[in-house]
C-alpha cells in the first residue's frame, strides 16, 4: 500500500507514502487514494481528516510527468477523470479534511490540497500550478478552486505564468491558514483536527454540506438549505446534548 491510513483517536492520517518519488500521483496511486478515501467517508468514528504526504521534500510533487508524457487523448482524459475523481472525494468527505503541506505542492499537488476545507504549510512548502510550462492547462480541478480561494487575479497569475509560490507569500494570500516550521506541521494539523474533533460531528458534517461549493453557486438555494438544515438539527441528539452541556458549564460528550 502507497496510501496509509493511520488513526490519532477519533483524528484519520491518510499519508501518501512515496517519498522516494517525492509522491508524484501515478493512475495507480489516485486509485488507491480514492478507495481510502472511500473507506474514511464511511467510518462513523473518524470526525476529521489530516491528508499528507511522506517525508520533507513533498507533500505531492504533482503527477508522474514519465507516465504522462506518451499519453494518447483518450489515456490523458482518463487519468484526468481520475485526478477529478480524487479531488472530489476530498471535497465531498462527510468529514473535514486539513491538508499538512510539507514541501513541494505542485500541480496535482497543488490541486489536492486546494480541495481540503483547510491548509496548513511547513515553512519550506511551496505551491505551483505549473501546467503551462508543460504544455497544458491544470487537469484536476486547479482552475475551478484556486480562483475561489485566493481570487480570480492572483489564481490567474499563479495558472499564466506557473511560477512557485513559497509559504509566506501562500499565507498573505488566503492560500494556507497558517505556516509551521516542518517539526511542528503535524503538531499543529493535530491541534486543529482536535478542536474539530471536540465538537458535534452531526453539526460539522453539515456545515461542511452547507459549504460545499456547489451549494455556494446559487445563493438563495444555499441560504434555504442552511435554514432547513438548521431546523433539522434539532432533531438530531447532539443538539439537545450539547445545549444542555453549555447550559450547565461542563464540556459535551458528543458520540460517534
């Protein structure tokens, strides 16, 4: 197995494990992230997801450009499907998913982590949609989410030109939430999945729903959809559960 998945009580690692490869996604490995992944959105007792990479140099150097290079169309399409097929399965997780950039984020790299509800980098990240320079566009998703995430004009300047964006410049602009020094990544992605974690997994499952950037293209939709949501809440036992905890100062004890 390329992909691991480890567990930190109710926090999951999925961990891309091909640091001698600096991680480049093969069609292979997509396809085994994505049955991980499959397994994850199932498993009730995982509240929250940390995704990232093996070793210092790379959280996902991008795709495996040897066996790009001699693609037909129809092979190309494919592998791209399956790049979609990954990013989606990030995105549409019933869980939230922190993405623990340490090193190279590049392309498919890149587009990954731009799927995850939040990124964290390691001092030496650095994020790239270098498509361009190879002679296509990004495949898996990067034109869609970047924009949405850092803005159309920075998105646009990081797609034309396919220059590296190093962690200080990713954290001025909304790129990444925060910057740790590469001892201290997994620390902190912990931290944040801890906090997640504490909370009613019935009411973050589906805020992460309500955020989803699908239900973001028609707004009134969305707005609706919040207010049933809300409403059906409190049928939900968490509710009651952690009312009742706030009402009588003590930490609730939400269950799986």
């Amino acid at each position: 197995m390329s992909i691991d998945l480890g567990r930190d009580g109710a926090i999951g690692i999925v961990t891309i494990n091909q640091p001698e490869r600096m991680n480049a996604m093969t069609g292979a490995l997509l396809a085994e992230l994505i049955d991980v992944l499959h397994t994850v959105a199932v498993d009730r007792s995982i509240r929250v997801v940390i995704l990232t990479g093996a070793g210092d140099r790379a959280f996902v150097a991008g795709a495996d450009i040897g066996q790009m290079a001699n693609m037909t169309a129809d092979e190309a399409f494919e592998f791209g499907r399956l790049g979609h097929a990954a990013s989606s399965a990030i995105e549409n997780l019933p869980q939230p998913v922190i993405a623990a950039v340490n090193g190279y984020a590049f392309g498919g790299g890149s587009e990954l982590a731009l799927a995850s509800d939040i990124r964290i980098a390691s001092t030496n990240a650095e994020f790239a949609q270098p498509e361009v320079k190879l002679g296509i566009p990004p495949g898996w998703g990067g034109s869609q989410r970047l924009p949405r995430i850092v803005g159309p004009g920075f998105a646009a300047e990081m797609i034309f030109t396919g220059r590296r964006i190093k962690a200080d410049e990713a954290l001025r602009t909304g790129l990444v939430n925060s910057v740790h020094e590469s001892s201290m990544l997994m620390d902190a992605a912990k931290a944040i999945a801890g906090q997640i974690a504490e909370n009613s997994p019935n009411a973050v499952r589906m805020s992460k729903r309500l955020m989803n950037p699908a239900q973001r293209d028609n707004p009134a939709a969305s707005l609706a959809e919040e207010g049933r949501a809300f409403g059906r809440a409190f049928e939900h036992p968490d509710q009651e559960l952690g009312m009742t905890a706030f009402l009588e100062k003590r930490a609730a004890d939400y269950q799986d």
